[in-house]
C-alpha cells in the first residue's frame, strides 16, 4: 500500500490487491461512508475526470480503478499498444481529490486457474458486440470483479460507450450487486470529438476527419428535428458524410432502442444512433439520442 501526502492532510492511497482493497472497504463500512466508484483503463483524459468529479460530488469516498482489462480485447485489437500513464493519471486524481486508485496487476485479477465467466445476453449482442467478440464478455467479468473487490454504492459510467453502461446497469440489477449505475453524458473536444484514450493513435490529418463521425451525428438529429423518421434514411446520410472523409471506414452505423439495443426502422423518443469508424489505425465509437423535445 502506498499513501500520498496532498496539502497537508489529504492521503491517496494506492492498493494493488483485493485484499488491501477489501481493507480500506471495511473501514468505510465502520465510519459509514458512502463509496463512490469510476473504473477506467487509465490514460486519463477529461472524459474520465467529468466522471470522477460526479462520484466526488455524490459519494464521501472515492475509488478510481486503473487496469487495462486484457479479457476485453481480442486477439489482433490493440492491448499491447493501449495508451499508458501512470505517473500523470496519479497526478490527476490527486489533484481532484480521489481516496483510492486501485490498480492491481493482471495475475491479481485472473489467477492460474481462473476460468469464471460472466453473460449479459441480449444487450451484448448487437452494435459493438457483433464486431468485437471478446469484449463484452470481459467488460462483465471485470466489472463484476471490481464491484465484489470495491463494493461501491454507486459507480459512474460514460454515455461515450453507451452500451456499455446499460450493459453494465443489467449486469448490477441481475446479480443483485447492489451498485447504483449513474451514466455521464459524453465529454467533447471543443470542436466536437468525443474525447477518447485511443485518440492519441490519430495523426493530424486523420483528427481532421474523425471529426465526421460527431458532424454526421448531428446531421442525422437535424434531419431528425425537420421531420424525417426513416431510419434507413438517416443511415445514409450519416455514412455518405463520414465516407466522404480520407482515413474512415465504417465498421457500422445503426440506430436501436437505448433500452433494448435492438435495431429499429422508424425513429421513436428512445432512438440512439451509435457508431464505430476506423480512422486510420485507430478504432473510434460514437453515439447521439437523434430525438430533442
Ligand atoms: P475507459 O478508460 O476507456 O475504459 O473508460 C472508462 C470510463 O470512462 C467508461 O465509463 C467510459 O465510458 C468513460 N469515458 C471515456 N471517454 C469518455 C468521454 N469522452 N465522455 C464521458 N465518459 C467517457
């Protein structure tokens, strides 16, 4: 365990394992603090910290994880080159006022021997799930891992991978884990982009381009706002405007129930369009709710 004094008084711990994790949880439990959770993969940006500032703002204690989940990538995806910072994402949650970073190594988490495996169904199927095999398979296991090691009251999630949050919300609600799901809108660059880890990968030009993904969003809500409820429409749209860019290929672009994930033709007040476009090397996602009262 590693404590870090800050102005004075305020200490930040560092636990590597679940048994110190478990610990620290204890005590909580005995001075009746609430717990809040964000977990990440590190390399922290201000999408991260929005979500960090939420759990501050509604839990007397927070815990920041940073493990670069290697059950969610599949082979050939990018878990050797993923982004890493330690030294400066400690600085961050330092500076926000962050009670423990949990980061324990990958034997920590999946022992010799470990073979559990954990399932949501049916929001697992579509969109990211049917291009990316492995990934919310281990997104469930090592969200379920850090809950049963955290045990947080709540734990906030970014709408930037929105199936991912709703996944994450049955996940708790089925296994009775407890953790209140809290979404957080996207974070934005000031010209749009959705603020990403895996942005660092884009070269200049190809940062030019990405930005299609967030202008063809709001052109599909525009079409949106003037009336149009075919789907099919608004696809094409969308595509044509991110095709016309250097450095894009589509991998898809669809709209779905948010509460069900399930693809639909006629746009409804529950209509998300979500998005993943390889731009250059770099696999980005997008998403924006196409209906505004
Ligand atoms: P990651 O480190 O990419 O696994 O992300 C950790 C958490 O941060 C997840 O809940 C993400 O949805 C969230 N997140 C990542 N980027 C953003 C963003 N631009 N805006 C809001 N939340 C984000």
């Amino acid at each position: 365990m590693v404590g870090f004094a800050y102005e004075g008084s305020f200490i930040m711990e560092i636990l590597r394992t679940t048994a110190e994790m478990a610990r620290w949880r204890d005590e909580c439990c005995r001075e009746s603090r609430t717990v809040g959770f964000v977990p990440t993969m590190g390399y922290l940006h201000q999408g991260h910290l929005a979500l960090v500032k939420e759990a501050l703002r509604r839990a007397d204690r927070v815990v920041v994880s940073i493990f670069v989940n290697p059950t969610q990538f599949s082979p050939g995806e990018d878990l050797d080159k993923y982004p890493r910072d330690f030294g400066r994402d400690l600085d961050l949650c330092r500076e926000l006022g962050v009670d423990v970073i949990f980061a324990p190594e990958v034997e920590e988490m999946y022992p010799s021997g470990f073979q559990t495996r954990v399932l949501v169904d049916h929001l697992s199927q579509n969109l990211c799930g049917r291009y990316r095999r492995d990934f919310f398979s281990g997104v469930t296991l090592v969200v379920t891992k850090l809950f049963c090691a955290v045990r947080p009251h709540l734990a906030v999630f970014g709408e930037k991978d929105f199936q991912q949050s709703v996944v994450v919300k049955r996940l708790s609600k089925d296994l009775n884990l407890g953790v209140e799901i809290i979404p957080h809108p996207t974070v934005r660059e000031s010209d749009g982009l959705a603020m990403s880890s895996r942005n660092t990968y884009l070269s200049k030009d190809e940062r030019q381009s990405a930005l299609a993904l967030y202008r063809s969003l709001l052109a599909a809500r525009e079409l949106v706002q003037e009336g149009e409820r075919r789907v099919e429409v608004l696809i094409d749209r969308t595509k044509a405007i991110i095709e016309a860019e250097a450095h894009c290929k589509i991998q898809y672009v669809q709209v779905v129930d948010e509460d069900t994930m399930v693809d639909i033709v006629e746009v409804t007040p529950k209509a998300v369009m979500a998005m993943a476009v390889f731009v250059g090397k770099a696999r980005l996602i997008d998403n924006m709710r196409l209906w505004s009262d």
